[in-house]
C-alpha cells in the first residue's frame, strides 16, 4: 500500500509517501480500506513531537473513513464492505495511508448517502465535542460560554450545545460571527479586542454562566473561571488544571478535562459503545442536513503534507480532509 511515513519528528514536509506493507487485523481489529482522512492538530504535533512507543518508520493520521477490508478473529458485528469513520490510537500506525487497522470498537457505521469526506470530519471534533457536552449536567436555558469557538471542535460544540437548549455564548474570531450565530451562538465576542474578559465579568453578575468550554490552554481557562456560578463548570480540552483556580468553599465549580484519544488505554467497551452511538448520530445528523461537517478543504491524498502544513499554519474555520 501507499502510506505517508516519517523517519525522523519535524514539520509536515518531512512526510514521504512510500510502498508499505498491507496491515493485518489481529483479534478483535478491523482492516479499513481509507477513502478520505481528517486532518487535527494532533496530527502535525505528533509527527513534530514523535512518542517512544512508535515504531520506525511512522505512518502518522487519527482520523478516517472508509470501508471494512477485513475482519479479525472474534469481530461478528461488522461485515466487509461496511462504511466506516474511526479515531485511532495515536500510539499505532495512523490513517495516513491505503489501508489502516483501527479496533472494532472504535468504528462508527454511517449512513449510505453520506460522502466519506464529511464522514472522515466526524471523529476528532464532534467526538471531542461531545465528550465535553457529556462532562456537565445541565439543563435547557443554561448559559455556557466557549472559548475557541471559531475552530472545528468549537463550532462542532456550538451545534451540540444547542441541540441541547443552551444559550451559548461564543468567544472566537469577528470575521467568523455570522458563521458562529449559523452554528448556534447567541452571541459571539471577538477575542481580540481588549477587555472583552473584563466586560464579560460584569455580564456574568446578571446573567450567571453555567459552564465555560475552554480550548485555549490551562491558564486561559483558569483566567475564565470567575465568570462561573456557583457550582458552575470549568471545561479544559486543550490542557488541565493541575491547580484549584479559585479558593476553596467559594464557588464550588467543578474541573473537566478532555482527552479523546486516552478512551484507547482506559475505557471499556461500553465506554466506547455510547461514543461510536454519539459518532452514529452525528453522521445521521449530516446526511439529514442538520449538522454541519465544516469542511473548509478537500484536498487530494497525493496533497496530504501541504493539507497538513496549511492547517499548522491555521486559520482553520473548520475541517481540512484528505481523499483517496
């Protein structure tokens, strides 16, 4: 197979396609036949970082779609030929390549009518998206305030949230307000201009925010969590809190943080059962025309290492996404 590899950690031109051997599914794995793949920052931040548990040379790619090739021993739910999105181990070969072996669990079947394109947009944003919905209780009418609202995962949590009735407050780039207000927001603050916390700060004594959605970094989130209620919730995906932002016994808020790709080494298969049913919905949901995939480009497989640099480079109002 065809697969874009790399020797060494760096920027995404240190991509090379090469001949790889065709992957096996071992028990319990599938064999996907990848027809588009979805492009995240933890993609170029991998092939930058690298990880000890790689073997060289690294075929890099969390996300993608396309159809069952093969089934591996104890797998009976899933049939050749099936549609497919995934999220996969960022620890084992990736999605940058003809053929990819994801776990059974981690597929999400889709509808027929769905272009894979749109399918291959799925996991990491709405998945992430949803993993952060799923952290708070609250209830219709609550008022709950994202930060990086203009990126993929942002608008993805615009659209969940409301589907949920929340009234939600984005905070993202002023080019992008009327997209943001498409999405769900009922306001939108252009994170640019100075002073926008402060103002916030005096909105929050009327009108009390339930939930701050986070995708910044730990110390951004932190500077956010006065504006919380009491009992409110401080949602980090980007980062964590490794300490309490406020003094204790004052507000109470509770402390959420996001990681997707950990639901590899630590959740179980029930865990991984609601999540691929969430990936499910937002697949029916985009066939339906009621959620939007995002997708800002679809480049070319033979284009995947320009694709990638352009998305490091960023603004990335949306989903890139590669075909083959």
């Amino acid at each position: 197979m065809k697969a874009w590899v790399h020797d060494t950690t760096g920027d995404p031109d240190i991509l090379q396609l090469r001949d790889r051997p065709k992957p096996e599914p071992g028990p319990g794995e599938l064999l996907i036949r990848n027809r588009a793949v979805g492009l995240n920052p933890v993609d170029w931040k991998f092939i930058l970082w690298g990880h000890d548990a790689w073997e060289w040379p690294h075929v890099p790619g969390v996300d993608g779609a396309g159809e069952v090739e093969a089934v591996g021993d104890g797998v009976h739910h899933i049939a050749t030929g099936t549609r497919v999105a995934y999220h996969n181990d960022l620890l084992k070969p990736g999605s940058f390549a003809e053929y990819t072996v994801i776990p059974a669990r981690a597929a999400i079947p889709l509808p027929a009518a769905l272009p894979f394109a749109a399918a291959a947009s799925i996991p990491c944003p709405g998945l992430t998206a949803r993993q952060a919905i799923d952290k708070v209780a609250l209830w219709p009418g609550a008022h709950v305030l994202v930060t990086g609202a203009s990126g993929a995962v942002g608008g993805a949590l615009l659209q969940l949230a409301r589907a949920r009735g929340w009234v939600v407050h984005a905070v993202g780039s002023a080019s992008q307000s009327d997209r943001l207000l498409g999405l769900g927001a009922a306001t939108v603050t252009d994170y640019r201009r100075d002073g926008w916390k402060e103002d916030w700060a005096k909105r929050a004594r009327h009108q009390p925010l339930n939930a701050v959605f986070d995708m910044v970094n730990g110390a951004h989130a932190a500077s956010l969590a006065p504006l919380l209620t009491a009992n409110g919730h401080l949602v980090c995906i980007q980062d964590r809190q490794e300490t309490a932002p406020l003094p204790a016994f004052s507000t109470t808020i509770s402390l959420h943080e996001v990681g997707l790709n950990a639901m590899h080494a630590h959740a179980c298969d029930r865990q991984w059962g609601r999540l691929v049913a969430a990936g499910a919905e937002i697949a029916q949901h985009i066939s339906e025309g009621l959620f939007d995939p995002q997708l800002i480009e679809v480049a070319g497989f033979d284009e995947l290492p320009q694709a990638l640099a352009r998305l490091k480079a960023g603004p990335n109002p949306g989903n890139r996404v590669v075909v083959l």
